[in-house]
C-alpha cells in the first residue's frame, strides 16, 4: 500500500502516493497526472509497479487545484509552482538517489517545464501532448528539449500528436494506443523500465 500524505504548496496542499521498494531505492521517480485525470490512471499504475519492483521510489503527485475538488486545470505557472514545491520535498525525504520527473500529458508537460529547475536528471513523459488536437501549428515540442535524458511514449493514434525524437529525446511509439494509453498499459511500463535500467535508474 502506497504511503499517503500532503505538502504544502503555495497553490495549496498537493496529495502524495508513495511506494518504496523492497530495499534502499536506487532512484526516486516523481509522476504527475493528466489534466482532468488523477494518478490512478492505468499507465502510472503499471509504471509504478514496474518500477517499485525495479528498486525505485516512486512518489505520485496530485495537484492542488484537483485536491480543493476541481477538475479545469490550474494555469500553467500555478501547476509548474506546486509541483517544484512537492519536488522539493521529496527531495529532503530522498537526497541521496537520482531525481527522476515525469507524467502523463498535462503532467509531462510540468515535469519537462521544471526539470532543470528542480535538479532532475531525466524525464519521463507518457503521452506527451505535441498539440491540441487538430492544431499541430500550436506546437509544445520545445517543452522536450530539456537538455536532460528524456523518454516519451505515445500512441500512433495519439489526437495530440506524437513528437519527434532528439538527441537527448527517446521516442516509443505504441500501436492502436491514443491519448489515454489504455489498451497495454503494461506494455508502457515495460518501455519505461527498460530506458530506466539502460541508465543506471533501475535495478536488473
């Protein structure tokens, strides 16, 4: 069972879900929800497991504005603030481990917007959104370029586009998925995991 507890943010007190491996964790991996979703989504789920059996921490963050009740997202500045506060939490409660920030949509985007800010070294982002749906001209690719480690995994038949990769930017682009990546969530995890121990972030 995932340890339950608040921090305070200057948005307000943000919902912590943490889930500590069986030994010493080997890094520290800090999810962010959807928009209007929560961290209860099938992808987060599967990463999480993944990646708890994999001798990870993994931290899941639940906005202010979805804590106080409600579902229209904060702005942008607002969520980027709560989410640097809830990161530098954890950090006091984990120091010692790699930081790692990700998400699914809205909460990939934050995570790539903070990741230098809050000393991450990479980023996980599930179901990036390239653009809103039929306005590819309204790009957020430059989100993604972090300069950090960077994994995206989105599906082929995504409405908010799939980005491109780069350099410092793995791309995994899963069949038959769209945006909500419900189809295999297990096999996200599974990409995920294999880029966290491809770089040290995971155990064997």
């Amino acid at each position: 069972m995932p340890h339950r507890d608040e921090i305070d943010t200057p948005r307000g007190p943000a919902r912590l879900e943490t889930d500590l491996p069986a030994g010493p964790p080997v890094a520290l991996l800090v999810l962010g929800h959807g928009a209007g979703g929560d961290v209860d989504a099938p992808d987060l789920l599967a990463v999480r497991d993944a990646a708890v059996g994999a001798g990870v921490a993994v931290a899941r963050v639940t906005q202010p504005y979805r804590v106080a009740g409600r579902r229209a997202p904060a702005p942008a500045g607002h969520l980027d603030e709560a989410w640097t506060a809830v990161v530098a939490g954890l950090r006091t409660r984990h120091p010692d481990v790699p930081l790692l920030v990700g998400g699914r949509s809205s909460g990939a985007r934050v995570a790539c917007r903070t990741a230098a800010a809050v000393g991450a070294a990479g980023v996980v982002a599930l179901a990036f959104p390239l653009h809103p749906p039929g306005r590819p001209e309204r790009s957020r690719a430059a989100e993604l370029l972090t300069g950090l480690p960077t994994l995206v995994v989105n599906g082929d038949r995504d409405p908010f586009g799939v980005p491109e990769a780069d350099a410092s930017v793995r791309v995994v682009v899963r069949p038959g998925e769209r945006h909500d990546l419900r189809k295999d969530p297990a096999a996200v995890a599974t990409a995920v995991l294999a880029w966290l121990r491809e770089r040290g972030w995971a155990l064997p």
